[in-house]
C-alpha cells in the first residue's frame, strides 16, 4: 500500500546548518527505503513564503499569497513510500528527521485507476 508521509514543522525552528543536516539525514534515509524497495518520491517544499493557495468560489479564482490556514507549523515536505500496513509506515515516519522537531502525518493514498505513471523528471525539450 502506498502512503503518504506529510512533513509539518515550524520552519523558523530550524537553523541552517539544522535544515542542512535534516536535508543530508533524509537523503540517506530515501537511499535506505530505495534500496528496501519502499521508496517511490520525497523532496522538501521551498519556504511557506513561495506558498500561494488558490480557491474557487462561484466560479471565480481567488488567490491569496502563502498558506491557506494559520498555523504553527507549516507544510515542508514529504515521502511517497511503500509499506505493508500502518504499522510499517509509522516505523518509517519516526525515521524522517524533521520527526524530532515537527510533526509527521501519515495518510494511505487512494489509488485510482486511469492516473498516468508518475515521472518525476522534467520533460524533455523538443526544440
């Protein structure tokens, strides 16, 4: 089954050698869960100050800059991954570094059917 695993902290706790350091932890980790077989996507997210969130309401886009909701924490990043059940997944997510300082959700992905293969590389210019 795959899960998402959502990385939510405040991104004002970290230092830079801090967020340098979770960084170069989370590659090893993606390395680890590569090489299990369990690894299927994981970056982080640029600060919440590139967010924007659109809504439509009657029709009409509303745009506002940043996060949607106020909070705490933000939205940092993620790991797309493979696992058997919850309990594995949750034994993965305590792995993820930003776990010691934020919060990591764990959510089971709705696979639908129809959906194109995912391809994280940039297409290819044909010019």
């Amino acid at each position: 089954m795959k899960y998402m695993l959502l990385i939510y902290s405040d991104e004002n706790a970290w230092t830079e050698r801090e967020r340098e350091q979770c960084y170069t932890e989370s590659v090893q980790l993606t390395q680890q869960l590569h090489a299990d077989g369990q690894y299927l996507a994981a970056a982080p997210l640029q600060s919440i100050t590139t967010a924007t969130s659109i809504r439509v309401r009657d029709g009409k886009r509303l745009v506002t800059d940043g996060p949607f909701a106020e909070t705490r924490e933000q939205l940092g990043g993620y790991f797309l991954i493979n696992a058997q059940d919850l309990d594995e997944a949750m034994a993965m997510a305590e792995r993820i570094p930003s776990a010691r300082k934020g919060t990591v959700e764990i959510r089971p992905v709705v696979e639908l059917s129809g959906l194109p293969p995912v391809d994280l590389a940039p297409p290819s210019s044909t010019i």
